[in-house]
C-alpha cells in the first residue's frame, strides 16, 4: 500500500497495455505535458489504474513528462498526474540514486526559471519535498549534498512572495505551504545537525509573520507548524532556545504604533497569532519531551501579543 491511502495494481495485460500507450513507441513522454485527445485519456487512465510502476527502460521519459507537468496551468496535469505520478514512484522506490539525482537537480533548476503562472516553482518544491523524503527514509545523498538540499529549502521559503493559494481556475499554488513541506521533510531526517535545524527553523520564522501583510487563509499556518514539531522532537534545543525564538517573533508585528490600526499589521497579528494557536494545541495533545519545551515561549509569545 502506498501511503496516502492510494492501492498499487498489479501491471496486468490492460495496465501492460497503457505503459506502451504512455512510455513506448508513440512517444508521448519525451514531448512537454501538453496531451490531447487518447493521449491525455491513457496518462488519466494510468492514474486510474493506481499509478503503476513501469518497466525501468521506460522510467526516464515517463518522469520526464511528469516533470514537464509541473509547469501546466492545468490542474489535472499539473497536480493530478506531474505531482502524483511523481511522488507515486518516489515512494514505491522506482528511482535509484543516480536518477534521483538527476530529478533533483532538474527540480532546482525549475526554481530559478521564468514561471509566469505562478504553479512551476511551488509544485517543483512540493516534489523537492519528495525527493527529501526518500533520503530520510533510506539516505542516499552525500552530507555536503543534504547541505546544500538544507540551503535550497531555508532560501526558498524566505524568498517566497507569492501568496496565492487556491483558483477554481489554475487549482493550487501554495507557495508557503509547499515550502513549509519540503523544510518539514528535511527536519525530520535523523542525519541533519543542530546548526541546519536552525536554519529550517529560522526560514519559518521569516513566513510565520509576512512583512508584506498577506493574511493566510489557505491554512499556512499549520503547515508552518509541522516542521517546528518536528525540529522540537529531536529535543536538541532546551526552553530558554524556544523562548526566546518564540518572543522574537512578536517583534515582526512592526511598529507598536499602528496596532489596531493598520490593516497590514492586523494581518501579521493575525498570522502570528494562528501560528501559536496551533502550535498551542499540537504541544497540549503530545506526550514528547522534545515538543513539551515550546510550551513556555508559546504561552509567552501569546501574552506578548497586544
């Protein structure tokens, strides 16, 4: 069972007959995520079919394809084929180290290209977040590589100053929240030092209160969260760490002088203020050591709120 709840079907002769559909002689996927007509039907039916791992000659064009989908304004192939099919290979371990790598740079350098519409950037990092797990569950990267996989996360989150999150038209954007997954991700991975969970911890702290005034509404604020729990259970920063992080953000509020009247620091207020809370209940309901030591600053950061 993959995870997520999606069930693996074994390839038989119908499924056998979509991979040469998608992955053989037509040639589909060595030519950019724009499928039409029986094309565009056979990569959906492949989903339907529970994303099933094709034969390792065909693998390279086929992630080809998904990562080409990443950049489609439409929904249903960005999200629905380029993101799923991707992290249904990652996490069925169809790529070994060599490919990974190869998918990984790909990724980061999507990170740097033009992205007009906004989508190419937040889902290659969502993937990004993919390509992090399988290192956490079976490392393969060299440690001057998750360094620099450490780097590209925390500047990615910081940077991020496009705050659309969902379109009835375009679908998910989501910038932050992706963000927040691949730095979640990373956190989680035994190997990291205390110096690079800083520097996760601190890329957090640059979204939790946007200096632009952008209130969140497409739930950011637990997706913050999550990589600060994270970070919290490696239990490698004491009470007075957490404390003094927390109370530091009240000061991204801004000037004193224009609480309450000002709508760009009602919307930090009010950020800052869904962050804690729920980071409040997540610390209420864990019996972890390492989670119980935000409570303090928490508790401070929340009185310190006007």
């Amino acid at each position: 069972m993959l995870r997520g709840g999606r069930s693996w079907v074994r390839c038989t002769e119908r499924c056998a007959l979509l991979v040469v559909l998608l992955f053989g002689v037509s040639g589909v996927a060595e030519a950019a995520c724009t499928p039409g007509g029986g094309e565009r039907a056979a990569l959906l039916d492949w989903k339907r079919t529970g994303f099933a791992v094709p034969e390792e000659a065909r693998r390279e064009s086929l992630i080809s394809t998904l990562v080409d989908c990443l950049a489609s304004p439409d929904p249903a192939l960005r999200d629905g084929l380029g993101y799923e099919g991707l992290q249904a290979l990652l996490r069925a371990k169809a790529l070994a180290p060599e490919p990974l790598r190869s998918l990984r740079d790909r990724l980061v350098a999507m990170l740097a290209a033009p992205d007009r519409q906004g989508v190419t950037r937040p889902f290659a990092v969502l993937v990004l977040a993919e390509v992090a797990r399988t290192d956490r569950v079976e490392p393969w990267m060299r440690a001057d590589e998750r360094a620099a996989m450490v780097e590209r996360a925390a500047a990615y989150l910081v940077t991020v100053n496009d705050y659309r999150g969902f379109d009835k038209k375009v679908g998910w954007r989501h910038g932050v929240a992706h963000g927040a997954d691949w730095v979640m991700q990373l956190a989680m991975n035994p190997a990291l030092e205390r110096s690079q969970l800083d520097r996760l911890r601190d890329a957090v702290a640059a979204q939790a209160v946007p200096t632009s005034g952008h209130a969140y509404v497409f739930g950011e604020p637990e997706r913050l969260a999550r990589p600060l729990l994270f970070i919290a259970k490696r239990n490698l920063h004491d009470e007075e760490t957490w404390t003094r992080w927390f109370t530091a953000l009240t000061s991204a509020l801004g000037d004193p002088s224009l609480a309450w009247k000002d709508e760009a620091w009602l919307a930090r207020r009010h950020d800052l203020g869904a962050l804690l809370r729920v980071l409040y209940l997540e610390v209420d309901r864990s019996e972890d050591a390492g989670v119980a030591k935000l409570r303090p600053g928490i508790l401070a950061a929340l009185k310190a709120l006007p």
